[in-house]
C-alpha cells in the first residue's frame, strides 16, 4: 500500500535542509577567505641591502708608455720611432712582461705660426704600448726602458692578481649578506616583529675594481738620477645583496 506525501511534508522537508544548505556556504565561503588572509600575512616583508668590502694588496703595475720622435720629414720620423720602439720592445719582451700590446701608433704634422702665417716645420711620429709587470720590478725597468729610448710615460696603475681579486669577490659579497641580515634584525627587534623568512634574494654584484692610478709619474721620472720609486698600495672590491624577508 502506498503512502501519500502532502505538499506539508514537501515544504517542511524543504525548510528542513535550508539551515544545512547556509551551512555548508558558510564553510565554503571561509574556505575561499583563508588563502586570502594567509597571503596577505605572507606579503609583510621588510627589503633591506647589505654591502661588504674587502680589500686586498696591489702586485701588478699596469703600464703605459712610449716613444716620441721629431722628424723633418714623415719618413725620417717614422723610421726613426720605429727603431726606438723596437729596442724598447725588446727590452720589454726580455723582462718577461705580461699583456704586452701596442696601443696607438700616430704620425702628425708639426706647424709654427710667424706674423698669423702657418708653416710645416716637420712631423711627430709616437708609438705607445702598454705591459703589467710585478709592481716591485717596476721602477728600475722604467728607468731601462727610458735609456733604451722610450721618451714619455702615459700613465701606470696597480691592480692585483686575478684570482685575489675573484677571491675577494666572494669575501665581499659574503659580507654584504650578513650586513643586510643585520639591518634585518635590528628593524625588526626595535619594532617587537618576528623574523621568520628569506622570501628573495637579489645578487647586485661585486665587479671587479678599477685599477688605482698613480699620478704624476712621468715628472717624478723626468727629475729622478736614481731608481724611481714605485708603490702600489691596496685595491678595494665591494658587494652589494638585497634580501627580502618576512615577518
């Protein structure tokens, strides 16, 4: 025998399962709403840049010197700076110099003015080249490479060996880490917040230095009898790292 349903039992069936259905959106709703709140906490970050340096003796003399000559013609000269050149290369070569390499060879008119009448008095023929040396073996070979006939001294600079400076790279950046934790914790211990995570790390660098220049060395030539003194000095390489953490 079947029973009947009456449209009461219907409606009050239906009624029955509303609070069950405001349940179960309730639920759904906070679902969707925690993942939203835990990135929004996640997204509290403090940035901060550290920087290190690290610095390291000098042991090679980058040198750039040269021969000048005067000629009454452009042959005269050119042949004239190509034979001095040439033993000063060779002294070079016999000192066992590093990165040899010619770096400018020039021939130039040479004029003087009588009365705002110019004339063409001759020619200046150059020819320079520059070398790295250990800085201690520096001084006395400028002052052979003068008597071998190199008439100026373009400038000298100091730089250290490849691999110190590689090595200091790393001491550096290194030290810029740490620095960068350090301003972390200091920020974030004066305003009572946790440290709990690097999020991001960002490598600025630490390229290698320039070399130090060492200025006014071709006067101190010109007016020295003994052997010129040269000094290299220190080199610094500096790092620098960004870390971006949470709290």
């Amino acid at each position: 025998m079947m029973n009947k349903i009456s449209m009461s039992d219907i409606k009050l069936s239906s009624w029955n399962r509303l609070p069950a259905i405001f349940l179960s959106l309730g639920i759904l709703g906070l679902t969707f709403a925690h993942p939203a709140f835990a990135q929004e906490r996640m997204l509290k970050t403090i940035t901060v840049t550290g920087r290190g340096v690290e610095r390291i003796p000098t042991t090679k003399a980058q040198v750039e010197l040269g021969v000048e000559v005067s000629g009454k013609t452009a042959t005269a000269a050119q042949q004239e700076v190509a034979r001095r050149s040439s033993a000063v290369v060779e002294l070079l070569r016999s000192r066992n110099v590093e990165k040899l390499e010619t770096t400018g060879i020039r021939l130039n008119p040479s004029y003087s003015y009588e009365n705002n009448v110019q004339r063409l008095t001759g020619y200046v023929a150059t020819n320079t080249v520059s070398f790295r040396l250990d800085t201690q073996r520096v001084g006395s070979l400028l002052d052979d490479a003068v008597k071998a006939g190199a008439t100026r001294i373009d400038g000298i600079s100091f730089v250290a060996n490849d691999s110190a400076i590689e090595a200091a790279q790393q001491t550096a950046l290194r030290k810029a880490t740490q620095d960068a934790q350090r301003q972390a914790e200091s920020v974030l211990g004066a305003l009572n917040l946790t440290r709990r995570e690097i999020v991001n790390i960002q490598v600025n660098g630490a390229s290698p230095p320039p070399p130090v220049p060492m200025p006014r060395l071709a006067s101190t030539l010109a007016k020295s009898d003994s052997s010129t003194p040269v000094v290299g000095g220190e080199q610094q390489v500096e790092g620098s790292v960004t870390l971006q953490i949470s709290y």
